[in-house]
C-alpha cells in the first residue's frame, strides 16, 4: 500500500503537469509548393509507399493533431476518388530503431540498395495511429477539405519511380502531375506522447476508385507567418520515401532520385505539414523535479529514523 505521502506526491505531480501543460503549434510547415509531389500510401493498396519529413522536439510533447496537404489524382479509367484510409506512423531518425549490421558502417551507412542511411528515417516506425485500426487506442479520426479544384506539381515521385542501388535511382522524377489540392486534418483517439528527440512524420493516404495521393512538398528552408524553423544548432532534414520493394531502406526525394538530372544542382525538398499538442511548460518540469527530489528526501529520512 502506498503511504500517504506517497499519494501526496504522486496527486501533486499528476496535477502539475495536467494543469501547467498548454495547447501549442508543435510544428508548422503547412506550406505547400508546386515544385514536388510524392506519392504514399498504406500496404492495403497494390503495394505499399511511404514519404516522410522530420521534425525536432528539443522537450517532451503530447501530439493531439495534425495537418497535411496534397493531391487527389485520379485513376485515368476510375471514378473521382475519395479518402477511405489514413494513417500516420512517426520514425525515428537512424540508427534509432534499425539494424545498423546490414549496413556499411561510418560513415554513410550505405546497403546494397542505397547509397546512404545517414539522417534517414529507421527502419520501423516508432508508432502509429490509423484510421481503420479496429482497437480506439490506436485510431485516428480524419477530415478533409479542398484547397483547389486543379494544382499542377512540376515534379512527383509516382508509384514504381523508386529503383535502388544496383540500378539507378536517379531517375530526376516522374515529371509534372495535376490532382485536386486538399488539406487533411487528423485527431488522435490517442495522443502520440513522444520524448525529446529528432523524429520523422509518415503519412499514408488510401484513395477508392484507383486513385493515387501525393504529399506536396513545402517551404526550404521554413518560413511564413507561423512557421515554426528548426532551432539552431539542429540540421533541417529532407524528405525520404521508400516502398514495399526498398523496405527497410530509404531513398532521399531529392539527393537521391531527383538527383542532378536536368538540374545542376540536387534539390532537396521538405513536405507540407504541422503538428499541433501540448508541451510542458518549464516551469513544471521544475516542480515536478523539485517535488520528486522532496519526496525522495522525506523517505531517506523516514528510514533512518526508524533503525
């Protein structure tokens, strides 16, 4: 049985950080540009596509919801397509969660089907939330609304434009792509609870009649009216893919793929995005350490005041 010091304390850091923690922006690139569009969906269509972009927690933080942009393109022989499925997977960078032993080692990390794993996302996903997920813990709830009627992309990374190594990856992209713009938002039945770290956001988008959705790409480096830049010292990372045939691998959008073909120099691409949640303020951390450590102390001395 716990004393009721114990309970004390615990009631008093439950109630600190429930009250000291305030609705935040966690992150904002939500805005999309014209210059690449990347497919990505779940393994519930022909095969599965992935596309991810990275963000940077310096504290803890509890992420209640999240936005995205991108296309609706239509099969040629479908219907209009509509969002039957959504999911939202967050990686970690590697060589977090990865199989460092298949790969070369320092300094690029590279496999037999990349050049490189250095600042990828790894290999599994660290956790994820999906619309169609049959227990509520890990479900998401989606809606979407329509931005344009028709947005046409200069670039796009289309299903089957991913080749590894020992062929060639750059392949400069699969050229322009017109869809409808959309912007889906998503709420977790279940907050995704993420300690500081350096992360990766993995959005797949299911479309019914056939139909394909592309993560547009986003301002680089970060900027607007209520964008949220990288703090210094940390590296803004590019966006990745990889699909069912590349996995556990990843290809960068732009080093790798769109590479130096018709271009001079490789692009490198962010992906539109924010994340919105809650954070703990400073102030708390404070307390709640100093309310452990006073815990703590009492104990010690409870002890030796029994011998």
């Amino acid at each position: 049985m716990l004393h009721r010091s114990a309970v004390a304390a615990v009631f008093c850091v439950v109630t600190l950080i429930a009250t000291s923690a305030s609705a935040d922006v966690i992150y904002n690139n939500l805005t999309p540009n014209n210059l690449m569009a990347t497919a990505t969906r779940p393994d519930t269509a022909p095969f599965e596509i992935e596309a991810g972009d990275d963000f940077f927690l310096a504290t803890g933080a509890r992420i209640n919801s999240a936005s995205f942009d991108g296309l609706l393109v239509p099969n040629p022989t479908g219907g209009t397509p509509a969002i039957s499925q959504v999911i939202v997977e967050i990686y970690r960078v590697f060589p977090a969660d990865s199989n460092v032993g298949r790969t070369s080692g320092p300094p690029t990390f590279s496999t037999p089907q990349v050049p490189t794993r250095v600042n990828s996302p790894s290999d599994v996903a660290f956790d994820s939330r999906d619309s169609a997920a049959s227990q509520s813990t890990n479900k998401l709830i989606f809606n979407s609304t329509v931005l344009s009627a028709n947005f046409t992309a200069l670039n796009s990374i289309q299903p089957g434009g991913i080749h590894p190594l020992p062929g060639n990856p750059a392949t400069g992209g699969n050229g322009q792509l017109t869809g409808q713009e959309v912007q889906i938002n998503v709420s977790f039945a279940t907050p995704f609870n993420l300690p500081p770290d350096h992360y990766f956001f993995v959005p797949q988008v299911l479309l019914t009649n056939g139909g394909q959705f592309y993560w547009l790409s986003a301002s680089r480096p970060i900027s607007g009216a209520g964008t949220t830049p990288f703090p210094a010292g940390v590296t803004d990372l590019q966006a990745w893919t990889r699909d069912a045939m590349l996995d556990p691998d990843w290809l960068r959008v732009g080093t790798d793929i769109v590479d130096t073909v018709n271009v001079t120099v490789a692009p490198t691409f962010n992906a539109a995005f924010s994340l919105d949640g809650t954070v703990p303020e400073p102030s708390t951390l404070l307390l709640v350490g100093s309310s452990l450590v006073g815990y703590a102390v009492g104990i010690a001395r409870r002890r030796r005041a029994t011998k």
